[in-house]
C-alpha cells in the first residue's frame, strides 16, 4: 500500500518546510481574473419572453444582428429557461438590469460570447438600444461592468425602498414674461461685468442683477429665452429663474463655442483642443477622451455621445486652383426644427445625420453625397400638400465635378428621399438661405465668367410648398450678391450687391447697392413671381437686420472706418402707393437716417418695437457703447459704456394666441394704443409726481432750518442788548411807506385749456 503524502509529510518533519515556501508568485501567475476572462461576453437585455420551442427561433432572429459586429454562432448565445418553460433570466443579473432599465424588468435576457473584447465592446456601443420591434427595445451591457458593479457594492441583494425628498418648489423659469409692463430684458457685458436688465421706453433701464467675473469668455441667450449660458474654464454654466441661480453645469474642459437645439432639449459644446479627461471626473468617461465636441442632453445635465473634429481631405483651393485658408464651420451639428434629429457634414463626403436622443446613426449609416459643401436644416416643420406623413427637410448643394454640374437638392429625413433638384453651371460658390417658415429656399449662386475674372449672382428660389417644389430664377440682378435677409414669417427680401467683382476681390466701383423685393398680387391658383419694388445706390451698406415682426428692416453700414449709416425702411407703409407698385404686395417708405460711429452689432428686441446698436470693444476699440432706438428710427439713448464688449436681447418663446386672436389684436390695434397711451402718461406723471413731493420735502427742510437759524440769531442778539432783526425791518419798511406807495396789479391770461379724463 503506497504511503499518502500527508503521512510523509509528518513523518519527516516537512510541514515546517512547507509552510515556510512563498506561493505568491505562482498565484498571482495562474490566477484567473475575471475581467479578462469575461470580457468577451455581454448581456442583452428587453429580450422577448417566449415558450422554449421558440427559443431557436429567436437566438437565430438577433444572430443575424450580433454578426453585424462581430464574430459569433448559435452555440455562443446562452438563453436560460425558466421553471415555466419560457424564458427569462437570472436573479442576479435581473436585479442589475431592472437598476439601470426598469422598463425591460418584466422582459427575459441572454448571455452572448465573441471572439475578442473590441467585438464585444462595438456590440454594447452599436446596438445598445437597438428597436427589435414596436414593444422590444434591446440594452447592451459588457458582463464585466455587471460584475464590476456588483463587487463594489452598488447593487444590494435585498430590496430597500426608496427614500422620497420632500417636495421643493422650483423658480419658474420663465418668469420674466409676466412682467405687467410687457418690457423685455437685455445684458449688457462690459468690463469684468455681466449685468441684465429691464428695458424702459423714456428712462435708464432698470438692472435686475449685476455679477463680476460671471463669465470668463462670453455669455448666450438659449433660444428661447430660458437659460444663460456662461463659458469657464471648466465648462458651461446655465442660469436661470428670478434669483439667477445655477441650473445645470456642463463639465467640458477648455470649451470655446455652444450652440443649442431650437427647443432648448440639447446643446453642443465645442474646444479648439482635444479633451483630457482626468481620473477622477465623475461626469466624463473614457469614451470623451481626445474629442471636441459633446452633445448634452439639458435635462439630465449628462454627455449623450462625443465626437472628434473632421479634417477634409487635400488643401482648399478657390476656382483658379489657388490654395485658401479653411474657416471653422460653425455649428458643426446642425438641428432639425423639432429637435428629433441632429446632423453633421463630411466635408466633399457625406451627410450623418443622428436620431435623438438616443444619438444612433440615422439607419446606421450616413448619407452619401459626393462633393457636399453645405447644408441647412428647414427652420420650421413643412407640411406639403402631397405629403401626409411626418417629415423633416435639408437642403445641400454640391461644386461641379469634373463633366458633373453643380447641383442643389432638397432631402426628405427619415425617408432620405431628394424631393427637388436643380442642376447650376459655371459656379463659383453658392449660399442656401432659407425663410423663417420654410415655405421658400433662396440660392444664391455666384456665377464665375469663362474667363474666371468677373462674377456674377443669381437667385434660385424653391416653392418648397407649391405641388412639385417649382423653382424661379431671378436673373434681374447682375451684379454680384453680398448680403441676402428674408423677412420673418412674410415673404419679402433685401439683397446688396456691389460693383463688378474681379478676381482679386476688389470692388469697382467700391458704393454698394440695396434692392427690395416682393411677390406680385397673385391671381386665385397661380403662383406668384418675385419683382423688384426698388433699388437705391450709391450706398455703403453691407447688412441688413430685419425686425422680428417683419414689416421694418434696417440697411446698415457695419464694422466699417468709413462710413457708420443706419436707414429704417417700412415695407407696408400707410400712405398712398404709387401707380407702378399697385400689383405689389409692398409699399415701400424710407422712414429715418441715423449714425452710430463704430458701429458692429444691430440687435432688435423680440417684439420689434426697439433695436440697440453698439460697439464692442471685441470689433472696435473707440467710442464703445450703445445705442437705443424705437422701430421708427428715434434715437431714445446714446450710452457711452467703457469697455464695452457684448449687448443681447432676451428672447422669447413663441405666443400662445391663436391666428385668430393675432388678428384681432391688429384690428383692434388703435383702441390698445390708446390704452397703453394713457398709461404710459401715469407712469410719467406718478415719477413726475415723486420728484416734486422729493422737491418740496427739501424745501420744508430748507425753511425749518432757516427758522431755527433766525431763532437763534435772535436769542443772541437779546443776549448783546441788540435790537430784534424783526423791529428793525418794521421800522424800514415804515419808512418806505410814509416815502411812497407800490402798487400792483395782477393780469391773468388763459392761454391754452385741455380736458384730461383720468
């Protein structure tokens, strides 16, 4: 019978011996850690419960989707069955997913094995919230993170419940709408201070708050008025409600630029430099590392997906093959109208265009588009006639490639379908512009000569809501194009255009030139054609800034030593029309001429009723300031600000009322002027009122002082056995009676006489 060895062991004495040997290094050799072992495996989560004679069935359904990312078969997948004989998943695992995904706690799970990690960590990035039908959207987690997270404690095997804060009343947000007045409020950044305040027609503008060193870059408006955004070294700030206190905070080290989705849902951050995420942020992943840009989602405050900056391939050339400087393309990702889709260009490549806000690639792959340029989102949700279903559109426009045109197209999102396309010859560049409701789309092309030394502009404009989306080209225009505004929710334009442009860039001659354009009086079923309703020349004008509510527009002279013009143009004015312009929908008045020396910025406040020109220290280093006029042209403030760097409006949301009440508002326009007429002289004559009760209160103090200095000197004059002052001016003024006689007669005159109901 062979000894054992535990019997050897003691009977030569090595137990000592083999206690004392260090193991350690054989342990930590063949120790078998778990991340590494498990880190080809994830865990689908939402799965559908079935009975197991469908299980085959199923595994083979999601098998041709895993093998889209990586290597895997039908004996890599692990579906466990139930005591009831379908499917469903472990205790432990269910708790995990339930914690993170609630909504999938009632559905069954499967185990999934590749052949390395990368395929398995693509598998969790690409297909994590993958809709494999109406009522199962599948989650993709990595086996490891679970039991990661599971180690560290986080997920406890008993259920506690949870503890609910007591209620906590938040600031209304909006509340600077309930203003009784109806002002509108703008900031003004000047020095190290960022300070907002309420507009006030005739008087200063009252300051609601005033902070030093609120921003370290700029600060902006959301647009519509909810939040504002301060830039720091370490991130963005968002700020709000009637204590301006911090509501959200976006941690994106070095950020330089923002920009927000139309309904304030999202917001993307820019940095000129890579992001280094440090250990121990708590907000940024690994995932951010060496990225530029970041989309949030503001309600939760969390990064929904970070992307890296494009370079385009090969140099930029201009059209005599001469190598220009490329500028940074601001925003980058572009916002549909409803905030459902958001997208981003490859410059000569493609379009990707990303649902929200999950942030998945748009049928998980990108538009192709040889040779794009450019494109622009349709600022407004379009309902064409023919088209029942939902739909959002872009416009893009291509150069010319080789025997190729260039070629502007209308796309229809999600169905990619083009909608519309027009083929252009001979272009140099073009510009998509696009009106406020998108009922049209201007381009404007810049057409080179055969030669290549002159340019020339042309304005193709889409109906994008007319049967077939027809085009007008209007040609009437030669020269070349240098500013293009449509008016806000109307159908009117402004264009300048300079003098024969060479290629050089020079302008002869150097006066510009403003025209305005309107629709003709259409006839009923027929489309309307643009005309020309009048040019002015001889101008410097190089911008145009439309009022909100349409109607005024202002033609200025900006960021220019030369010349500093602002002209007021109504394009509905009252008076009488001339016979030319009978059949146009516009009568055209110029209604004031102003300056403002330095000049960068217009800015018209949300209501139209006032613009702010100023200039920034940023722009113009002299005469910085402001100033404040009303829609007319009246100049109503000349601030002189020093160091003066930034001025904006507040927006405003869209109003609630109805067309109909918008209506008959303006109907009844005159009966709401004389109401606002009449308070406005209380208001005037309750400050009126304030400074003579502020007067007289001094006085009173004046002749009580007065009397107590007189009561004095008397006293003292008693005490030195002098007469009384009073006696002695009794005694003069009976000299000068017995001496002669004064008489005066007082003659009043009514001169004017007005009845004012109060």
């Amino acid at each position: 019978m062979a000894p054992s060895y535990d019997n050897l062991a003691s009977e030569d004495g090595f137990d000592s011996e083999i206690e004392e040997i260090d193991f350690s290094d054989l342990h930590e050799q063949y120790e078998v850690r778990m991340e590494e072992g498990l880190d080809t495996f994830v865990v689908l989560d939402g799965l559908p419960k079935v009975p197991e004679e469908s299980k085959p069935k199923l595994i083979k359904f999601i098998l041709r989707k895993l093998k889209e990312v990586g290597k895997t078969d039908e004996n890599s997948i692990f579906m466990p069955i139930g005591d009831n004989g379908s499917t469903e998943g472990y205790a432990a695992r269910a708790l995990f997913l339930f914690c993170l995904h609630a909504a999938y706690s009632a559905s069954s799970y499967a185990f999934v094995e590749f052949s390395n990690a990368e395929e398995a960590t693509n598998a969790t990035k690409t297909l994590h919230g993958w809709a494999l039908d109406k009522r199962h959207t599948i989650a993709v987690n990595k086996l490891t993170d679970i039991d990661r997270y599971g180690r560290e404690g986080r997920i406890n095997d008993e259920y506690e419940e949870p503890e609910i804060e007591p209620f906590k009343e938040k600031e209304h947000l909006r509340w600077w709408i309930g203003d009784e007045d109806g002002r509108d409020q703008f900031i003004m950044y000047h020095s190290d201070n960022v300070g907002v305040y309420w507009n006030e027609k005739d008087e200063q503008p009252e300051n609601i708050v005033d902070r030093m060193h609120w921003t370290e870059s700029f600060v902006q408006w959301s647009p519509l008025g909810t939040y504002l955004a301060s830039l720091h070294v370490k991130g963005v700030l968002l700020w709000g409600g009637p204590s301006w206190a911090r509501q959200k905070r976006f941690m994106h080290p070095g950020v330089n630029l923002i920009d927000f989705s139309p309904n304030e849902n999202f917001i993307t951050t820019w940095s000129h430099r890579p992001i280094d995420v440090e250990e121990d942020n708590q907000i940024l992943t690994p995932d951010e590392q060496g990225k530029n840009y970041i989309i949030w989602d503001i309600a939760t405050g969390k990064p929904i997906r970070s992307f890296a900056n494009i370079e385009p391939p090969g140099p930029a050339m201009d059209i005599e093959g001469n190598p220009i400087k490329r500028k940074l393309q601001w925003p980058a990702f572009k916002w549909s109208a409803d905030d459902k889709y958001v997208a981003r260009m490859t410059p000569g490549q493609s379009i990707s265009v990303y649902e929200l806000p999950r942030m998945n690639l748009l049928d998980k792959q990108a538009i192709k588009v040889e040779g794009i340029v450019d494109f622009e989102w349709a600022p407004a949700t379009v309902q064409r006639p023919e088209i029942k279903s939902y739909e959002q559109l872009l416009c893009f426009w291509t150069p010319e490639l080789g025997s190729n045109p260039a070629k502007v197209g209308l796309m229809s999102v999600p169905s990619k379908e083009i909608v519309r396309t027009r083929n252009l010859f001979n272009v140099s560049d073009a510009k998509l512009h696009w009106q406020s409701q998108a009922k049209y789309v201007c381009v404007k092309v810049d057409r080179h000569s055969k030669s290549k030394k002159s340019l020339n502009t042309n304005l193709e404009i889409f109906h994008v809501t007319g049967k077939g989306v027809p085009v007008e080209v209007v040609d009437t225009i030669k020269d070349p194009v240098i500013n293009f505004a449509w008016e806000p929710n109307g159908n009117r334009f402004v264009l300048i255009t300079a003098g024969e442009v060479v290629m050089s860039g020079a302008v002869v001659p150097p006066k510009t030139a403003i025209h305005f354009f309107c629709p003709e009086k259409a006839k009923p079923g027929q489309a309307s054609n643009f005309k020309l309703i009048r040019s002015f020349d001889k101008r410097n004008s190089n911008a145009i800034y439309w009022s909100p509510k349409g109607r005024v527009v202002i033609v200025a002279t900006v960021q220019s030593q030369q010349s500093c013009e602002l002209e007021f143009f109504d394009l509905d004015y009252e008076g009488e029309k001339d016979e030319k312009d009978k059949d146009l929908t516009a009568n055209l008045q110029s209604m004031a001429l102003a300056d403002h020396y330095g000049v960068t910025d217009v800015d018209w406040d949300p209501t139209g009723r006032y613009v702010a020109t100023s200039a920034s220290m940023w722009k113009n280093a002299m005469e910085n300031g402001y100033h404040m006029y009303d829609f007319k042209g009246q100049l109503l403030r000349d601030e002189h600000v020093d160091r003066f760097k930034q001025f904006s409006w507040r927006p405003r949301p869209p109003t609630l009322l109805s067309k109909e009440e918008m209506k008959n508002v303006r109907k009844n326009m005159r009966e709401w002027s004389k109401t606002f007429d009449e308070e406005d002289t209380m208001r005037k004559n309750t400050a009126n009122r304030a400074v003579i009760e502020h007067r007289r209160r001094l006085l009173e103090e004046w002749r009580a002082w007065r009397a107590e200095v007189e009561s004095d000197l008397a006293e003292q004059r008693r005490e030195y056995g002098l007469a009384d002052l009073a006696e002695e001016e009794a005694q003069e003024q009976r000299e000068t009676d017995t001496e002669g006689q004064v008489i005066e007669e007082v003659v009043e005159e009514i001169i004017k006489e007005t009845e004012e109901v109060v």
